[in-house]
C-alpha cells in the first residue's frame, strides 16, 4: 500500500486475548498524519492510546488493518527484526519514564541508538550526541549519569537519544507525565522547535493545557477516534457523547457551489462543518446573491432553526474553493443530544442568541436573513 503522509493507519483492529476472554482495544482506527504536524493524542486512561501509538512504532502489531509509517507498509512484508532495524532509522521514542541506561552517562546513552543503528562513522558518534546534548541544553550534564540530574533533565536526554538517529518522526507517549510545569514546558518548546524544522511529532498527554500547543488534536475513547471537527464543535460534550456523535452523523459531501440549505426550506438537520468551508447567501434585490459569511471545519449550523422550530431564511452553500464534508445528525439525535449534555445545551443557546442579535443589527442595515456566521 502506498501513503505520502507521515502516519496513515487504515482500518486497525487490535483485539487482546487472555485468561478472561477476548478485549477489543482498538475497533477499526483510520487516522492520517501529514508530515510536519504536530498531534496530540488524548483519551481516558485505558481508551487505547498507547496501544495506538504502539501500532505505528512497530513495538506491537495490528490484529487487522494496515499501518504505513513514513511510506513503509510496517506489517506486510516485514517481520520483527526487519521492524526493529526499520524503528531505529526512521523513528524516536520517548516514554513517560525515560528509560535511560543507568549505568552510562548521558552522552553515551544518546550514542546508543547511532550504534544501534550503525549509522555515523565511529568517531563521529560522540561529537554528534553532543551536539544533540547541546540542542537540548545539557552540554554541560553530558558525562554525568542519569541519577545525578533532574528528572526534567533525564527526559530532555531521553528526547535527545530519540532524535539521536535524526529520524523524521517523534512519537511520546505521555512524555511530561512525571515532570513539573516547568519542565513539561520545556520539553513542549523543544517539540515545537523539532517541528519547525520539519520533524512530525505526535504525543499522548493527559494535560489540556498541552494539547492547546499542539496543531491538531485527536480524542479517542474507547478504542475510538472521535471525528475532530465534532470536538471542535461541542468541545462541552463527555467523550463518550462526542463519540456518540460522531458515530450517529451521516456524512455529506458537497461539490464547490453546490446548495446546502435554501432559504424557506424547512431545516431537519443540524450540520457540523468538517472540511472546507461554506457561505452563508442571501439574494438581494435583482436576484444578486451575497455571501454575508462563512463558515469553517468545526463551526455548525441550523441549530437556530431546530431551536426555534422555524425556517431557512439565508440559504448555505458550498464555498467555491474545494469540496466540503459535513456531518449531519437529525432533529432528533440533536435534541437528544442537548438533553443529555446541558452545558452543549447553553452553549448553543448562546451561540443562537449570538446570531440573532447579529439578525437585529442586520435588520436595522436592510438585511433579511438568519445569521449564522
Ligand atoms: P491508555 O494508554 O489509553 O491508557 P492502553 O492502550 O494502554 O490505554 O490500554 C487499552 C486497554 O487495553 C486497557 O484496557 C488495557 O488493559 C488493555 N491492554 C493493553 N495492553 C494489553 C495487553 N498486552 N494484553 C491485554 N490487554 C491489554
Ligand atoms: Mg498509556
């Protein structure tokens, strides 16, 4: 199978046997990372992530489904030593507890992997674990051993052996897990660093105060990917109720122009933008249409409507720029949904209030229409 993305997961199941039975983890995970992004990867403790993450190092294997990392299809055609060989060049990792040699000095442990590897001439190798040593700031720690520095100085090692290879992606599962504020900032700057210059970094974290650092975020719960534009649209809902979302919504492509929604129609379907954008269109006088706003990925409409029991009077289009997705829950999923989240409830009240106090100021310029940007 081929892939130009970084990451591209199709279709994972991963099922752990035991004792007590049969335990499906992940339940048919398609996930696509393009190169130079930076991902967080968040869930409830025991949802998948690790296993997740575990799929695309090759440390574990899918039950089915493909994984082709950096445009190596990881389980067809490979067996275990041809992935680990594979792992050493094109991958880093980094764990919550660093795993570091204890009995080696952090220079040397940042070497480990060259060898590994065998990549860089022999003589080059000390040079270049310093090198990253310094990238991280401990040029000056390089010959202590791992218990003679700080734990947020251990993981920054640990990161440098990670990139000792200088391997195009970094994968972290809860990296500042066991580190103070402080430190967790650092590691996340120096992320953000590693992605400026091109590397693709993906990290599982508990920490939402992380994820907003990140350029996209991807919630799994229960051995599911919640559709990100849903956590971006009711970021109030429980995991679980996003989950339910994405899996009730009928998903809907339009071509660039096509109509959404026309004006007078009466609205059944609440719709949230999951790629491309939309217009929002009133015809004026002479039957000229003009677009009074636009909408994006992870912005909604037709919730004043199903609210309010009325009528289109803007119509929505496709914009004319690429093709658009959208998910659509009906009427009734939509007023279930808010009964079982009042928070979304409010939330989207206020939005309605918003829009319809834009409505007024519109009315009193001469405009009709329902204002959802
Ligand atoms: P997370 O990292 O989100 O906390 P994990 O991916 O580690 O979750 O685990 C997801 C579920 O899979 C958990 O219920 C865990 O007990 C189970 N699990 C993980 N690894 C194994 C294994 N090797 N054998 C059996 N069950 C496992
Ligand atoms: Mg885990």
């Amino acid at each position: 199978m081929n892939s130009t993305a970084m990451v591209d997961v199709r279709k994972v199941i991963k099922v752990f046997k035991n004792a007590a039975g049969e335990f499906t983890v992940l339940k048919g995970v398609d996930l696509t990372i393009e190169r130079g992004q930076f991902v967080s990867i968040v869930g409830k403790s025991g949802s998948g992530k690790s296993t997740l993450l575990n799929m695309f190092t090759g440390i574990d294997h899918p039950t089915s489904g493909h994984v082709i990392v950096n445009g190596t299809d990881l389980y067809t055609g490979m067996n275990e030593s041809g992935r680990s060989l594979w792992r050493g060049k094109n991958l880093g990792i980094v764990f919550q507890f660093f795993q570091l040699l204890p009995m080696l000095s952090l220079l040397e442990n940042v070497m480990l992997p060259m060898d590994y590897a065998d990549m860089y001439d022999f003589d080059e190798r000390p040079k270049r674990a310093l090198e990253l040593l310094t990238l991280v700031g401990l040029e000056t720690q390089a010959n202590k051993l791992p218990l003679a520095v700080s734990t947020g100085q251990q993981q920054l090692a640990a990161i440098a052996r990670a990139l000792a290879t200088n391997p195009p992606l970094l994968v972290a599962d809860e990296p500042t897990g066991n580190l103070d504020s402080r430190s967790a900032d650092t590691i996340i700057r120096l992320f953000e660093q590693l992605v400026a210059e091109g590397k693709t970094v993906v990290m599982v974290t508990h920490d939402p105060s992380l994820t907003e650092r990140t350029t996209r975020n991807i919630i799994i719960s229960d051995g599911e990917l919640i559709d990100e534009s849903v956590a971006l649209a009711l970021p109030l809902l429980k995991h679980r109720q996003m989950l339910k979302v994405t899996q009730k919504a009928q998903r809907l492509t339009f071509t660039p122009g096509q109509p959404i929604m026309r004006r007078d129609q009466h609205v059944e379907t609440f719709f949230i933008i999951s790629r491309g954008e939309v217009d929002i269109v009133l015809e004026g006088k002479n039957n000229q249409d003009f677009t009074v706003s636009k909408l994006m990925p992870g912005q909604y409409f037709g919730e004043v409507e199903l609210i309010r029991g009325g009528k289109a009077i803007a119509s929505v289009r496709a914009s004319g720029e690429s093709q658009v997705e959208l998910l659509a829950l009906t009427r009734e999923d939509f007023h279930d949904l808010l009964k079982e989240s009042p928070i979304t409830e409010e939330a989207i009240a206020r939005t309605v209030q918003h829009r319809l106090d834009e409505n007024k100021s519109g009315d009193q310029r001469g405009w009709r229409f329902w204002p959802f940007g």
